[in-house]
C-alpha cells in the first residue's frame, strides 16, 4: 500500500508499506479521505513529533473516513462507511490502509457522503469543546482564529443565541467564510484592535467568551484582555510551544477568569460528541461545504501540511484524496 510517512522532523514522504492486519477487536478501514489538522502542522512541522513513531506508515494523520475492509469486531463488518477518530499519537489516516480499534471509530449514516463525513471530526471536538466552556451570560463572544474549527464556533455560539459574535482573522477569504456563518463582526488583526473592537461593544466590560482557535501565545493573552469579569475564555489552539509560555496570570486572576484548555475528545465516553457532530450533519442543522473546497492528492501530503500551516491559503481546510476515494469518484 501507498501511505504517507515522517522520517525526520519537518518533512512528510509516502513510500510502499505491507499492508497491515487488524487484530481482535480491530477493524481494517480502506482509507478515501483525510484531512490535516492543525495538530498534524505542528507535529510535522514544530517539534510536537513522537520520534519513536518516525517511519511508521500513515503518522501523524488522524482525521479519516473510508470502508471497513476486514473486521474482528462484533461492532462493525467489511463494508461500513466509517469516521476513524484514534488519538492523534496513535494516528496512521495517511495511507492507503490503516487498522483501528472499534473504540474509535463512528458509523457514516446512509445519505451522508465519505467526504462530509469526515467533517465530524474537526466537528466532533468543537462540540466537546463547547461543553466545556459552556453558555456564559452575555451578549458578546469572540473567536480568534476563522479555521475549520474556528467557523465551527461561530456555528455554535450563534445556535446557543449570542446576539454579537466577533471573529478575528487576518485572510480575507477567511473573514468572508466567517460572515457568511453568522459573525456578526469580522476584524482583520492587520488594521484593527481586536481588544479595543470588544472594548467598544461591551462598553468596556468584556466579552463573556472569548475562545482562542489560532494557537499563538500573544492571542492567548489577549483573549484574557478582551474577557469581562468572571467570564470565561476557551483555549482550543494547540500551544505555540512544548515548554513554557508567557501568560498574564494577574490579569486572569484579577478578572477571576475561568479558562479552559480543550484535550481527549476521543476519550470522551463512547465518542459521545463526535457521534452528535455526525447527527448534526447528517441532519444538516451544521454548514460543513466550506470545508470541503480543496482535496490534494496523497502523493502531496507534504505540499498539503506546508498549506495548512499558512491558513490553508485561504480554504478553511486542507484534505486528502487516497487511491480509494480517487477510484469512488471516478466510478
């Protein structure tokens, strides 16, 4: 099989791989799509790498959908369409055939293409991340950062109600996703104060929200800048750093913030937020297409992570199309 694989830090390459064999309790999923999350860019390209995974086919990829090949489960048989959700350590999407446990892996419901499928996993961890920051009082929200994850916030923070959702995002296509989903006041960070736009729609209160979904360190503070009084600001970004990192903690502790960091969906209970994500999409009730614009092919996984990494040259999201999805759509 053809699989993406990391040999060194800073570099993805595909090469040829046996195929593997699932196991009791697995299943053998041929992979049609993937797609890069953020986390992959910072794997691949920042340090966050497990070197002890360097050379193993299909690392870092972790958000995939495709067809179970061969099952040793009771859950699952050949031919189910499935989301595959394995902690990102664990991840093995970029190639052609990868083996997951069944604890991972949530069933595509009948009228819900491969492709926006795969959307409940970026999907999926908005949604547990939204049960974590809750519903704080207020009028104004903030997302900092108009990815595929931070459009999936303005989706929700307008479906909780907040009369004026604020995103800030320095691509102009971005902005204009953004707006289109609902934000009710697009910033671009280049020739506007994020803090001071808050400022003035709050009369200097604070929003009761403020979730931060780029991953740099200064956008980290200024959520806290920006949050009012016993609000609450949601850290989804993946840290800029594995060490330590500057952090306004008088600031915080003065606004009596609460502040919560987003990890382990997939070790959420029987992938109870990834298994709603598919519902709301099966029901169309959630905007997915705007993630679906662009498809690199396998072969330029390297090419696709380099893209992700500068704000997906405007797309919202970077994925793969592998051999089998290539074929699904030619037939």
């Amino acid at each position: 099989m053809r699989a993406a694989f990391m040999q060194e830090a800073g570099r993805v390459e595909v090469g040829d791989f046996p195929e593997p064999t699932a196991g009791p309790g697995e299943v053998l999923v041929r992979m049609h799509h993937a797609s890069i999350c953020g986390s992959d860019t910072h794997v691949v390209l920042d340090g966050f790498h497990r070197p002890e995974r360097f050379g193993d086919p299909g690392y870092p990829g972790h958000e995939g959908v495709g067809v179970v090949a061969v099952s040793q489960s009771d859950r699952f048989a050949a031919g189910d369409r499935v989301l595959t959700v394995p902690p990102g350590w664990l991840g093995a999407c970029w190639a052609e055939l990868q083996v997951v446990p069944e604890a991972y892996l949530v069933p595509i419901p009948d009228g819900v293409s491969l492709e926006r499928g795969l959307m409940a996993q970026q999907l999926g961890t908005t949604m547990f991340a939204m049960k974590k920051f809750g519903h704080p009082d207020g009028d104004v929200a903030v997302v900092i950062g108009a990815g595929s994850a931070g459009l999936y916030f303005v989706q929700h923070l307008r479906r909780l109600g907040y009369p004026h959702v604020v995103v800030a995002e320095p691509d102009a296509d971005r902005r204009a996703l953004a707006a289109g989903l609902g934000a009710t006041r697009v910033v671009d960070p280049a020739g506007e104060s994020l803090v001071e736009v808050v400022a003035a729609l709050t009369s200097g209160s604070g929003a009761a929200l403020v979730i931060e979904a780029a991953g740099y360190d200064a956008l980290r503070a200024a959520a806290i800048e920006m949050v009012r009084h016993s609000g609450t600001v949601g850290f989804f970004g993946y840290p800029e750093r594995s060490g330590d990192a500057p952090y306004p903690s008088f600031l915080a502790f003065r606004r009596n913030v609460s502040i919560e960091w987003v990890n382990g969906a997939q070790l959420e209970p029987g992938l109870a937020s990834f298994r709603e994500a598919m519902a709301l999409i099966a029901a169309g009730e959630i905007a997915v297409d705007h993630c679906l614009e662009r498809f690199l092919d396998l072969e330029d996984v390297d090419a696709a992570v380099r893209v992700a990494k500068q704000a997906g040259g405007g797309a919202a999201k970077i994925n793969l199309t592998l051999p089998a999805g290539r074929m699904a759509s030619a037939g």
